[in-house]
C-alpha cells in the first residue's frame, strides 16, 4: 500500500468546510500542518477560529473521515492550537470587509451609525422577506421558521432575523442552543436545520426584559444587517414584531428591496388588523407579496373539520389587496410542539400535511413569485390596491 504524498492529504482535506463559515479549511488558512508517520497515521494541525470553538468537534470529524478516505492512511493524529488575533483580523476582512468603515454611508437613525447594508444594494442575490401581522399571537414567528426550514430543504441559503426585539422566538423554535461565535467583532450566527439565525435572545439573560427605545433598536438592527456574517444567503427571512412602529420603519428603509408576507388567522377581527400591515408597507414603498392563513381548521379526533377562528379572513384580506392567498395551514400539534421544543414541523415530519403545505409554500414564493417587474412598478400597483381600501373604508 503506497504512503499519500503532502499535498494529496492537503487535496484530500480541501473539500472539508468550516461548519459555521461554509468555506474550505484549506482555503480559509485553518490547516496549519500535515505530517506523514509510520503505519499509515498521518498527523494533522488544525487552527480553531476561537479558543472553545464550539464545533470542534464537528471539524474533527469531518477531518478524520476525509483524510481515512485516502488510500494508505489508516488513521489521523489531529491536533488544534487557536487563531491569532492578527490571524482573525485578516479572516474577518477577507470574508466580511470592515462594515464600521462604511458608517455615514447609508440610513442613520437613532444611535445606528448608518453603515451600508449589503441586502440592500440592487446586485444583491438576496431576496429579504419582511414577515409581518397586524398583531401578536398569530403564529408569525412559526411561520417564518418553518418556512425558512422549507427554503432551506429545498437547497437555498437561508437565515433569520429575529426582528421581534420585545418578544423573541426564534431562537427556541430553530432550535439553536448555543449562542454567536465572534471572530474580531464578526458574529457568526448559529444555525440549525440548515438555516442560520440572530436574535437579541442570545444576548439578553434569560427571563430578562428588553426596555430599549427607538435609538437602541435602529442600532441593533443596523448590527444584525451588518455585523453578521450572513454569506449573501438566497433569502433572508425577518421576523417582524406585529403592528407598526419604529422597528417595521427602519427595516423598510434598511431593506428597500424587501418583499413584504402578511400573516394573518380566518378572524374577520384579525384580518381588519393585518390590513394595518399591509397599509404600511405600502406606504413606506414596500410590496405586499402574499398573504399566510394559519390556523384555519382544525381536526377533532372525530375527523371532524371544525374552524375555530371562523373561516375566510385569509382570503377577504388578499382580494382586497389584490394579492394571492399563498396558504391556508391549519392548527396542529405537532406544529404547536415543534415550536417549543425546536423541532420544526417542516424540518421533522416534512410528508405531514403541514410540512407538504411548508413546501409548496416555499417553492411558490422561490419559483414562482420571482421578481419580474421593476420595485416601482410593484409599489405603485400595491399603492393604488391600498388607496382603493382607504377610500371603501
């Protein structure tokens, strides 16, 4: 059996990828040292981003099964020492750029510095979604995680704001139990079931409210945008608090290429609130793109179909918006528990009634609701649907 050479095992290792940033260890100057030993061992050193890396082993791994793969090595010796801080600082700039030079460059509110956010440039190849109801407890958040858990099953780039700064979610329905690496003030966002998310829920201790202002919101949004390292996914999904305020303003002019989904429930008295949403949206010259039923029905253990919260308001608030009804999911427990649990419906059962409505619902909003018109032409066409609504009010 012939003994690989150097650069076969560095060749062999080349293909294995960071699991937080997606890139080659070989490419990203982590594989430090490669040492060929007596019967077949081979010794490897490994340069962990952070002291406690988290997903050490994970890299290990990874590792040990590509290097196994060649012929003639029979096993590794892998070792790790850390990054420099020189060495971070040269990652952070190669990946990311520095965000805190482009201050003064964009949108200022509040204490935000008015960084450039890069979604928001038009050769962006991210599609931004604004998730937003007219008010709290209609299952929003649990519709932006399973919907971002369908994105990412069927093979996009997917992350998540948790834009819900007073009452985050997201992070327990992902499912993400550990909180952001920093690499030289480069946040690297958890991710779980293949999409990636940042919250305030990570940093705030838990059981502790959040009593920010205005200022102090536009200034973590603006970090959210810019700090993390997102890596251009095909879609970043925003958890929007419900209602209006400050935080949907300031993400409509951070996002000025966002497309807006409305979540609502079949209550007649939910979708006259979720108009609220819609109404501004348009205002601030943002596209309503859809409109999200949840909780339309539920099944008895009799198999009987009862709709608890009255039936229809889904679709009354899309063809007052002329836009369509994108899906009707109904109340399950499944859904319901996954949510708690982190185990997203989409993620664990994705044949079940619900799962197979996620899915499609994703495949329409990435195939089929392409953009194809000029953001122009979209908000005026929406602006005259809501101008419509206001002079039949």
């Amino acid at each position: 059996m012939s003994t690989p050479t150097t650069d076969q095992i560095i060749e062999a290792l080349r293909p294995v990828e960071d699991p937080e940033l997606h890139r080659s260890i070989v490419d990203l100057g982590m594989l430090r040292g490669v040492s060929i030993r007596d019967n077949g061992v081979v010794g490897v050193l490994i340069a962990l981003t952070v002291p406690g890396c988290p997903l050490k082993g994970e890299i290990t791994r990874r590792v040990s099964d590509a290097a196994t793969e060649l012929d003639g090595v029979e096993s590794i010796d892998l070792e790790f020492t850390v990054m420099s801080d020189e060495d971070r600082e040269n990652l952070r700039k190669t990946l990311h750029g520095d965000a805190g030079a482009t201050a003064g460059q964009g949108q200022a509110h509040g204490h935000a510095e008015g960084r450039v956010v890069p979604f928001a440039k038009n050769d962006s190849k991210t599609r931004p979604l604004l998730i937003s109801s007219g008010k709290g407890g209609v299952g929003k958040s649990t519709v932006t995680t399973n919907l971002a858990v369908a994105l990412a099953a069927q093979g996009y780039s997917v992350g998540i704001i948790d834009a819900d700064i007073y009452g985050y979610s997201i992070p327990r329905m992902l499912g993400t139990d550990r909180d952001p690496v920093v690499i030289d003030n480069m946040l690297l966002p958890p991710e779980a079931w293949g999409v990636r998310c940042i919250s305030i829920g990570y940093f705030v201790p838990e059981g502790q409210a959040v009593v920010w202002r205005g200022p102090m919101l536009h200034k973590a949004l603006e970090q959210f945008l810019t700090d993390v390292y997102w890596d251009e996914p095909d879609f970043l999904l925003i958890d929007m608090p419900p209602g209006t305020g400050d935080i949907a303003l300031s993400l409509s002019q951070y996002l000025p290429r966002a497309e807006v989904l409305v979540v609502t429930t079949p209550q007649l008295a939910a979708q006259k609130v979720a108009r609220l949403s819609a109404a501004m949206a348009v205002k601030v010259n943002l596209p309503v793109r859809g409109i999200i039923e949840n909780m339309s029905w539920f099944i008895g253990e009799d198999k009987q179909r009862y709709e608890l919260f009255g039936s229809g308001g889904g679709q009354l608030l899309a063809d007052e918006l002329k836009v369509p009804l994108l899906a009707q999911i109904p109340l399950v427990e499944q859904l319901r528990e996954g949510g708690d649990t982190g185990q997203p419906i989409a993620a664990i059962a994705p044949q079940s009634e619900v799962g197979q409505i996620f899915a499609q619902l994703a495949k329409r909003i990435a195939e089929d609701m392409k953009p194809k018109h000029s953001k122009r032409a979209i908000s005026e066409r929406a602006l005259t649907n809501v101008r419509t609504l206001a002079n039949s009010s």
